[in-house]
C-alpha cells in the first residue's frame, strides 16, 4: 500500500504550474480565490496539517505554533519566500517544526529591481513619465528635469549575500564603485571581483556614499539598522534604495529626511508597516515607490514554488530540506 500523503495547506494563490504539481504529490488544500486567510483560519490550518506553505502575509508566531503544537501534526512549515521573519523560526525549532525558505531563485530578479528604483530617483523616471502621459511635456529646455548621473558614483550596499552581490555586479556594469557593510568581509575571491570595499563601520560608509541599497534580512539585530540618527549621516545628494524589508529603515524618520532634503531621494519596494505605506513619503516627489515587486517575475515565482515542493517532497522522503533554515542562522 502507497504510503499516505501529507497533508499540505497553502495559504495563498500559487502560479497553476506549481499548484497542479502540489496536488499531484501531496493531499494538498489550495486557496484558489487567494484571500489573506485569517487569524482564525491559520490556527485552524496549523491544527490539521503536516505542512503548511506560508508567505509573507502571513504572522506565523509563538502563539501560532503553540496552536501546531496543541494539533500534535504540523510538521513542516515550507515558507513561499526567502525572508522568513515573518516566522518564529526559534519557537518552531523548539517545538520540533522543520521551517524552510527559498533562497536563490529570487536573487536576480530583486537584483534586477533594486538597480531599476537606482535608475527610477536618480533619472526621475517616474516623475518624468507621469507628466508625459498627463500630456504635459510642453517642449526640451537645457535645464528642466536634470537627474543625477550614475556612472561614476559611489554605492554602499548594506547585506553583501546573494542579493547584494548580484546588485553589485550590475552596478559595475553601470560604473559605480561597489561599497558594503556586511557582518565579515566577502571572501577575497569576491571583493576581488567585485572591486569591493569593506566597511566595518556603517556610520562611515552611509556618509560617503551616493546611493545606498539595503540589501540585509530584517532580523532582530537589523531592526531600524538605519534608525534617524544614520539617516541624519546621509548626504543630502544621497540617495537610499531598499527591497529587503521596510522594518530595517525608520520609515517616519527617512520620511521627514527626505521632505526637508537632508536626504536626496529613496527608491522603496517594501514599507515598514506593509501594505501601509507611510502618508508623508506618498506626496513625495524625491521618493518612488513600489508595492512589493521585488521577486514579482513569472519565472521566479514558478522558480520559488518549485523549491517549496523540492522542500516538502524532501521531508516527505525523509530527508533533510535542502533549505532549512535554523535559528543560528538568523
Ligand atoms: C516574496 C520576499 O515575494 O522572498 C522574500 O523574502 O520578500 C518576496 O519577494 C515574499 O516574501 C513571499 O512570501
């Protein structure tokens, strides 16, 4: 006799590829018209499953996992995503549940983002577009809408993993000299490829780069990593670009920064108190803003799924998930 399925719960719509694959290799629930499930419904779902498939909409903590836990059959939580601090990864590790990531597969494409909102505040894309189509370009002048160049530029990157360095690789190709703050130094390999600068101290890069981009998790340790006092550190040409996660930056602080041009200009795709964005940074003409774009392409999120059922199925087998992600990590 075939041994039983598990039982997967997924949380939200997934790409028909990935979902189709699901149900062909686990007794798996889908939520087909993708609504947010409520709180209700999670502890319900973390009360009947083996695995559940999260995302970043989801809070999955202590509490939700004491709910697993009083179920006795949760499992696995196959996170559709490579951010996980949406999880309480140290008490799932406590009450013996596996958590997984998607790391990878979205390297490119955030990449990809963070050198367009690069692009988007320094050329005043967004700006220049809207007008255009608003039917309101009355004809060149020498002077009108001047951006900031580019090549030539200093960028500091916060977090030198996977993004960061895919994001410094296209910065070069751009001509920007490559600047980072990370918890060591890549390894020489790297910084030699990179032409890469280590700064060890945050406060001394922030005030000497041109463009900043967040590229670190968002952990305890990088909570308000640029709280109102690094902000003040910025130059006022500067500009700060982040698609990791909005909790790293004060958001209120860089708002008031960049009214009162301390600051030069942001490029944001994620928000401290997402989906809300702050209401003093949506007037702003120095700032552009996107909802969450990051790893927004076809092919990766069909990518990302595929690393989720790579994880289950490799749990179901009784194998170690080759994207476990454990507490000391964090
Ligand atoms: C994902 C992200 O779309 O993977 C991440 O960490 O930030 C996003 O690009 C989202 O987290 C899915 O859960």
């Amino acid at each position: 006799m075939a041994a039983r399925k598990p039982k997967v719960i997924v949380t939200r719509k997934l790409p028909d590829a990935v979902e189709t694959r699901m149900r062909e290799l686990f007794d798996t629930e889908l939520n087909l018209d993708d609504a947010p499930m409520s709180r209700a419904a999670l502890i319900d779902a973390v009360g009947r499953c083996d695995v559940l498939s999260p995302t970043i909409t989801d809070e999955i903590d202590a509490e939700l996992i004491a709910a697993a836990q009083a179920g006795g059959r949760l499992k696995l939580i196959a996170n559709f995503g490579a951010g996980v601090d949406h999880i309480d990864v140290a008490a799932a590790s406590e009450a013996g549940i596996v958590v997984t990531n998607t790391p990878g597969v979205l390297t490119e494409d955030t990449a990809d983002l963070t050198l367009a909102l690069m692009m988007a505040v320094s050329r005043r894309i967004v700006e220049g577009a809207n007008l255009a189509q608003a039917g309101d370009f009355k004809g060149w002048t020498p002077t009108w809408m001047m951006g900031r160049r580019i090549t030539g530029k200093r960028l500091g990157i916060i977090g030198m993993g996977r993004i960061g360095q895919a994001v410094a690789r296209r910065a070069r190709a751009f001509g920007m000299s490559i600047h980072y703050h990370n918890r060591k130094p890549v390894s020489p390999r790297i910084a030699e490829e990179l032409e890469a600068t280590y700064w060890e101290s945050l406060d001394q890069m922030l005030a000497r780069m041109d463009i900043i981009s967040v590229n670190c998790p968002h952990t305890p340790a990088t909570y308000h990593l640029l709280s109102g006092r690094r902000l003040k550190l910025l130059q006022p040409h500067a500009i700060l670009v982040n698609t990791a996660r909005g909790e790293i930056i004060d958001e209120s602080a860089l708002a008031e920064g960049l009214a009162k041009g301390e600051i030069g200009g942001a490029g944001l795709d994620v928000f401290e108190f997402e989906p809300a964005i702050n209401p003093k940074l949506l007037k702003l003409p120095n700032a552009v803003l996107l909802p969450h774009l990051g790893s927004a392409t076809v092919e990766g999120r069909i990518d990302m799924g595929e690393k989720v059922i790579i994880n289950i199925k490799t749990w179901m087998d009784g194998h170690r998930p080759p994207d476990r992600v454990l507490p000391a990590m964090l």
